[in-house]
C-alpha cells in the first residue's frame, strides 16, 4: 500500500483486503444478459426489492415511536399523525409502500408466467417467487392488525374466527396467534412481533436467496415462438445466446431498473403527500358493535367471495381454496418445467391470467358498492319505517330505538331497506318463535355473531318483542307447538331457558 495514494484509496484497500467482496460485485453487476432482456417488462423485480428497502426503512422509523400495547398502540399512531414534524407523511409513505408492493409483485408473478421463466432451470426462483408473495400479503394484513382500531379489531376477530375453523388444530391456532382467548395486549405483541421481526426477516432472506438465483441462472431470455426448453441443451443454449448477443448488466439493462424503481417511489411519495395516512379510526372498543371492518383494497375481493357464498359453503372455501392455489402455483413448474415459454403458444394460460384479472378487478368492484359491502352508511342510519311503530306499546318502540342504535340493518333488511346479508326482517315474527328471537339474538347462528354480552338484559327484551311485531297483518305469529298443547290441557308451560337467561345476562 502506498503512501502517495488518496486516503479513501488507501482506507478502500485496507477494508477490501479483509472483505473482498469486489470480485462477486463487479461479477454481478458486468454479468452478460441477452440484450432483449433489457426491457420495460423486467423492471418488476428490481421495483419489488426497492419497495421490500422502503418497507424496512420506514417500519425501522415507525417501530421508534408505536408502542405495541392495546393501551397505548392507538394513542401512539395519534402521535405520528398529528403531534410529530411529517410523522403522518412516515406512517403514509409506509402505507401506501405496502399497496404498492402487493400490486407490483402481483405484476412481477404474472409477468414471469406469461414469459415462462418458471421453466427450467428456474423452478426454485419461481417457488421462493411464490413464498414471496405470501410473505407481502402476511405483511399487509399484520400492517392492518397495528393500526388497532375499530376496523383492525373486528377485522382480527374475523380473521381469528376463520382460523378457528381448521379441524383439530384451529383452536390452538387461535390461542396461539391471539395469546389467550380474547383479543388483547398479547395479540397486539405478537402481530407486533410478526409484522415486525418474523415476516420481514423471511422475507429479505428470500429476496436474498431470489437475487443470487437470478445473478447466477441469468436473467429470463425474451421468449421466442418455436424456441423450446429442454432439460439437456437449454442452460448451453442460454449462455450461447448471452455470449453472442449479451450486453453487461450494468450499465446495458440497470438503468431502466433505477429509472422504473424512481418512479415508483415518486408515485408512493404523491400518494402519500395527497391522500394521507390510513386511519386509524375510532378506539377499539368491544362494546360497541355497529361497526362494519372494512378490509385493505386488496383483501377486498376475499369479502366479497364470501358475502356472495351460501353459508354452508364458506368454511368449505376459506378451507380449500387458499390450499388449492398454492399448491397449484407451487407445482407450476415442476409439471410444466419444459417447452414453450412464448405467450403466443400458450393461450390457455394467457386467458387464465386475464380471467383472475378480470375476476380480480370485478370482485374488487363489486366488494366497494354492494348492500352488504363495507361501505353502508347509506342506509345503515335510516330511520325504522313509520309503519312498523305504529300501534305499538312501549316496550316495542324501546326495541324499535335497540334496533336502529344497534345497526341492525347493516346485515338485515326492514321495509325494501337495509343490507342484504342476512334474511328481511318483514315477516321474521312467521318464522321465530319469541324463544328462538331470543336465543338467536343472545347466541347468533349460521353468519350472525353473538349479541349476549353487547345488549344489556332490557335492551334484549324490548329487541325481541319489537321483532315478535313483525309480520303481515294476515298472519299470526309464529308460536310454540308445545305451549298450544299444555294450553288445551290447562297446564301452565314452563319458562324457557332463553326467557329466564334474558333477564339475567346468562344462558343456560
């Protein structure tokens, strides 16, 4: 080492003799690629990782000040939104980064299979690929559970209900994911946990290991029609085509790569800069339950999926489906790891990828208007009808006030108005009798929640006989067919569980 060099020369040799990680750099930046390949179509990737870097940045500056406690997590947010210099703009760029990393790895997945660069000798990158993906949509939904507000919290509740569904293990599932049997200081600990340390962590060890394949296997070469993949010449014919006809990596091919990857984080920065952070909302609050957990824009089509299945078919597919797809999209390449890889010769799987766009996007749509969606503030808050107050006693009127109070009609329908999730309310009284308006109410059943431990014992009772009022006048109510036989023998029925149970607060 000479004295007469640079000190930054000098301090550059001393760190590179004990490092010596000049020869994998430059072999990875110099490394040829076919000179097609140096396209708009493979930015993907690289905007990917870029986003993975500013997910990890600003939950590093976010992690400084949310406080991971369902006593302070809410007030810790109000803090970066309101009390802290750009804290809203950091909690924005966070956000928003998350949106743009699912839609840019959404892209990245169908981009890769329609140029088939999941056939050999890439089946792993295609995997990992896949784990990737799994890994963005886990880290969106832990992002989502910290916001910790009305919509997180019921939202979790859901998710947690979908869990418990898993035979044999679905229990300890939810103890394990929720620390005990409610929603608490321990979940939000472990979604902490998650959001913070396990996903992240996953995931930038394979986007490490997904990088190393790709330098080391080459960049996907632009498919050709007629030019087939075969097991025995393909990887001698891919380093042929990148001798004769290859342009270094850098500086041939990075520059779309840093251009596309700037514009991207210039596009999250304007979406955050305009439209803000998301939430958080009310302070959850488990009492309170006329509160409708609205999902991120891209779970939005699972809502929707599920709201248009019969009751008796959604286990059946929050059980199966999931499974199914992974499987499928994990065993892509390793049945169909040869051949073409032209979109040209390949027009089933073209129509595949249009097909789950287009059902994707109609989902989506569909999840953001429709009665039963998250959005129902246009009717949600629509007084009862005058004609089913009319000529009712008190007792009914004070049900009529528990019925709009409590939303009901988010889910069920009274007079042609409310959501469409649950049965129309117009004739239940034909259909219940009082004991089953009662145990229906306090328990739930079929895709109604509970309502015991938010409806005070009076509350209940007047619920339940305003809903005993409502039928067509031409028809009489629905009765117990045992209280009509003791009534001809003269015999006084004795009081329903359900009966006794609404007047204490418990059901035995």
């Amino acid at each position: 080492m000479s004295a007469s060099q640079p000190w930054y020369k000098r301090l550059y040799d001393w760190v590179e003799r004990r490092v010596q990680l000049e020869g994998p750099v430059k072999d990875a930046a110099l490394h040829p690629v076919p000179r097609n390949t140096a396209s708009w179509w493979y930015v993907f990737g690289s905007a990917s990782l870029t986003l993975l870097i500013l997910q990890v940045v600003t939950g590093i500056l976010l992690a400084i000040i949310y406080v991971p406690s369902a006593a302070h997590a809410w007030d810790s947010l109000q803090l970066l939104n309101n009390g802290l210099p750009l804290g809203w703009f950091l909690r924005a760029m966070h956000g928003w980064g998350s949106n743009f990393m699912v839609a840019v790895v959404l892209i990245h997945m169908a981009q890769v299979f329609l140029f088939g660069a999941y056939k050999f000798p890439r089946e792993l990158t295609w995997i990992v690929g896949v784990f990737l993906l799994l890994l963005t949509l886990g880290m969106a939904f832990t992002g989502q559970v910290l916001r910790f507000d009305q919509d997180a919290y019921w939202g979790l509740g859901i998710g947690v209900s979908i869990m418990g569904r898993v035979p044999v293990i679905g229990g300890w599932l939810v103890d394990l994911l929720m620390g005990g049997p409610i929603i608490n200081g321990a979940t939000l600990t472990r979604f902490f946990a998650l959001h913070v340390f396990v996903i992240p962590g996953t995931l930038l060890a394979l986007a490490g290991l997904h990088v190393w394949m790709v330098l080391k296997l080459g960049v996907n070469e632009w498919p050709m029609p007629g030019r087939i993949v075969r097991r025995s010449t393909y990887i001698q014919e891919y380093n042929q085509l990148a001798h004769d006809d290859g342009i270094p990596f850098v500086p041939g091919a990075v520059w779309k790569d840093l251009f596309f990857s700037a514009a991207i984080l210039f596009a999250v920065a304007v979406c955050a800069a305009i439209f803000g952070p998301y939430g958080p909302k009310g302070v959850p609050d488990p009492t309170i339950i006329n509160t409708v957990p609205k999902p991120d824009f891209f779970f939005l089509w699972i809502y929707t999926v599920l709201s248009y299945l019969p009751p008796e078919m959604e286990t059946p597919f929050i059980l199966i489906a999931p499974v199914v797809a992974v499987v499928i999209l994990i065993a892509l390449p390793l049945v169909a790891g040869i051949g073409e890889k032209s979109w040209w010769r390949r027009p089933v799987g073209v129509f595949m990828v249009m097909f789950l766009a287009v059902s994707w996007a109609e989902l989506t749509h569909l999840g953001t208007y429709t009665p039963w969606s998250p959005k129902m503030s246009a009717w949600s808050g629509a007084p009862v009808p005058i004609e089913y107050l009319r000529n009712r006693t008190p007792l009914e009127r004070q049900g009529a006030n528990v019925f709009q109070e409590k939303q009901c009609r988010n889910c069920h329908s009274l007079g042609h108005s409310g959501g469409l999730r649950g049965p129309a309310l117009d004739d239940v009284a034909t259909r219940l009798t009082e004991d089953q308006l009662y145990r229906q109410v306090l328990l739930g059943g079929g895709n109604m929640p509970a309502y015991g431990s938010a409806l005070t014992p009076p509350e209940t009772t007047a619920l339940v006989h305003f809903l005993d009022t409502l039928h067509p006048g031409y028809q009489a109510p629905a009765t117990d067919a045992s209280r009509t036989v003791a009534a001809q023998q003269g015999q006084a029925p004795r009081p329903s569980t359900i009966e006794k149970g609404a007047g204490q607060t418990t059901v035995r």
